[in-house]
C-alpha cells in the first residue's frame, strides 16, 4: 500500500493518456519512450518472437550486450512501457487487442502498409474500433511515392537524405549510433502530442506519418533551404585550416580538445588574441582585416596549435569564458556523468536499472515549473506485465488462464 505520510509526487503532463503499440526497433517505439517520459501509459505488444531489437547487440565490433544477453538499445526505444505477449492473429488475441484498442488514446505502429493491413492494424480498420484514437504511423520513406513500402533504417535515412554527407567529407560518413532514429522518435512524439492537442481543441481524430527522410531533411532544414534557393553546398569541409581560430578546435596540453564559435568575427577577435597573448596579429595586416576580423586561416591556426598546446583544457576553457568568449570543452560521451553543468540542469541523471544496477541516463530535457517528466521504469521484459494488463482490461483469473491455454497470450 501507499505511504500515506510519503510526500506527494508531482503529476506528469500526460498522466491519463493510454498508447497501444505494435512495433519494432527504434524509431517509432522510441517516440513512445519519450511519451512515457511525460507519463502516458504505454503498453507494448510483442508476439513470443519478439521485438527483434531486443537480439540486436553488436555493429561494427561495438558490443552492447547485457548481462541479461538483451541490446541495451532495446532499453533506449522501451523504458517506461509495459509489456504484454499477444498474438494479435489469433481470434482471442485479437479481441484483447480489439479491447485494448477501445479504451487507447493513440496507436502506433512501424510495420510497412501490406503488413498492416494483413494483420487489420491499418488506420481504416483501427479508427472503426476507437473513432477518436491518434493513430501514429511511422515508415522509412513517406506514405507516398515509389519506396512507400520499402523497409528502412537509420543509415538509409542519412543516405537518401544527403545527410551522410553533412561533415564535409568527399566519402560519404555515417554518424553512430542511431542519431536519426532517435530524431525520428522525437519527431514522432512531436506528433503525437499536436494531434492529442488537436482533439482536445477542435475535435479532430487522425493519422499522423512519420518517416526517416521527412525527418532527417527536416533536421537538415537550413541545408535543403540553402541548397535549394542558393545553389550552394552547405556541407562545410571540417578540414580545421579552412576556418578561423574563433570557429574551430584546438588540442591542449593534457591531449583534450576545446572548440569555439564566435559570429561575428570581429567582435571577438582582439578579446581572443589578448586572452592568447597574441596580440602583436591586431596590427598585422596579414592575419586582420580593416574591419579587424582574422585572415590567412592555415596561418594562424598553426600559431594557436601553439598556443593552446601550453595549458590544460579546462584551464583554457576558464580563461576564454571569463572574458565572454565562446569555448567549451570537447567532451567524450563518457565524460558527461561527471560534467557539473549536464548534473545540475538534470540532462544526466542516475536510474536504478533492475539489470545494470545505477546508472546514468538521460534526463528529460525540457525544465517544468509545475510537473516533472523522466525515465520511471525500465524496459520490460517479454509478457512482463500481460496479466496485470488483461486484468485491468476487465479480464478474470479464469479468462486469463484460458488465454494462455489457448496461445492467444503468453
């Protein structure tokens, strides 16, 4: 039973809002994920072959197994969520699903179209059990068009989106791991939530589709924009003598690397050469311009390696904010638990996994003057939660037993 002398826990913006899903890997349970962080309930269909993110545990030599032999990624696209073992093709399955379905406030699902409609999860047949259910749709290429119902991934995405070649390189580069699935999700959840808004406002019941390229062109925006209008190619070379020591990284002493940007140049650069003691290149026609912005890039950057390379990063990083400058650290993922700034805002936070033990996860990153929102739970594991489910949908202690004698759950 509840604590009765326990302090109050701060309510969550989606308290009350039920999401059914019916679907696998990333990109659109992940945008469910996130709406558990906001405190929907989400519950998460899994036939007994399950989702096949869950045997997904290695790329490219990187292992991320659990000690339970589970990818850790499944936990990524899963936390928050319960899970119940439905074969939804079976007679009796699919009127728990059906039931389910009644009292949902969203459906969401990454299956391709034939496969919905085989399985009668299709929007037309969804919206005939709940009228005023959001259903969630998410594909790799769009809902129209020739590669409608091509199956996708995150890399296919970067690649048919020009994205593969965001980092100037002559080859195209993908970015690890998963970047443009969690966009995805987070476009997803964005979604989902304006159609929730929809409803409550206007009245208005839909779909809304979701895919891989919509969302990495629309991540792309100012790329596509400048493209399209200029003719220009925004995919920058990262080659560091191509730009200015106030938009670039430097080594430092330890072997830890700071990064600036600074627009406009001009502003910043007497403060940067007289934080550097450089300040002889203020008068060098060579290395500043009438308007006293930085010149002859390769020159320069090749004098400030210098520079940099006598003191430590966080030394230099102290120094540069302290005169209003715009450096920061260069950071390995695995610095950011112990980083005091990513602590104190929230932006990584400990979590008690029932597997790993403490560990730090992201933390929410949107500031609620009155609510809160985070990982509550971790991902389930396969059937964990079928009986409470089914119980809660009305179902006895002999109806449930019937069910699992019959294969409809597991």
């Amino acid at each position: 039973m509840p604590d009765p002398n326990a302090a109050p826990q701060p309510s969550r913006p989606l308290d009350g809002i039920r999401v059914v899903e019916y679907a696998t890997f990333h990109a659109g349970p992940g945008g469910n994920a996130i709406l558990g962080d906001l405190g929907a309930d989400v519950i998460k269909i899994e036939r007994s072959s399950a989702d096949p993110l869950r045997f997904w545990t290695s790329v490219a030599g990187l292992d991320f197994r659990m000690p339970n032999d589970q990818g850790i990624v499944f936990e990524a696209a899963n936390r928050n969520k319960r899970g119940i073992c439905l074969d939804i093709t079976h007679k009796k399955g699919r009127g728990v699903l059906e039931r389910l379905l009644a009292g949902a406030d969203v459906f969401l699902t990454n299956l391709r179209g034939p496969t919905r409609e085989k399985l009668g999860i299709d929007y037309a047949t969804i919206r005939r059990i709940n009228p005023g259910i959001i259903y969630a749709s998410v594909s790799g290429y769009g809902p129209r068009g020739p590669m409608k119902n091509a199956g996708g991934y995150d890399p296919l995405g970067q690649a048919i989106s020009g994205m593969a070649y965001v980092t100037g390189t002559q080859k195209p580069e993908l970015m690890h791991l998963g970047l443009l699935d969690q966009a995805a999700a987070i476009t997803v959840s964005h979604a989902v939530l304006t159609a929730l808004l929809a409803r409550e406002r206007q009245g208005i019941s839909q779909e809304v589709h979701v895919s891989l390229y919509g969302t990495a062109l629309w991540l792309q925006y100012i790329n596509l924009l400048m493209s399209g209008t200029l003719g220009a190619d925004p995919c920058v070379s990262e080659d560091r003598t191509h730009h200015s020591p106030l938009r670039n990284t430097f080594c430092c002493r330890d072997g830890k690397w700071i990064l600036g940007a600074h627009h406009p140049e001009e502003k910043y650069w007497a403060d940067f050469c007289e934080v550097t003691g450089q300040v002889e290149l203020l008068s060098n026609p060579r290395f500043t311009s009438d308007a006293g912005a930085p010149m002859d890039f390769a020159a320069l950057n090749q004098i400030f390696d210098a520079v940099f390379a006598t003191r430590t990063r966080d030394r230099w990083v102290a120094l540069l904010q302290q005169r209003g400058l715009m450096f920061c650290p260069v950071q390995h993922i695995s610095e950011v638990p112990e980083d005091p700034q990513a602590g104190e805002n929230g932006y990584s936070v400990p979590f008690a996994h029932p597997v790993l033990g403490e560990v730090p996860v992201p933390g929410y990153p949107i500031h609620f003057s009155a609510q809160t929102a985070g990982t509550t739970a971790a991902a389930p594991q396969i059937g964990e939660h079928t009986d409470e489910i089914l119980a809660e949908s009305g179902y006895t202690a002999d109806e449930i037993a019937s069910l699992r004698e019959s294969g409809a759950v597991k």
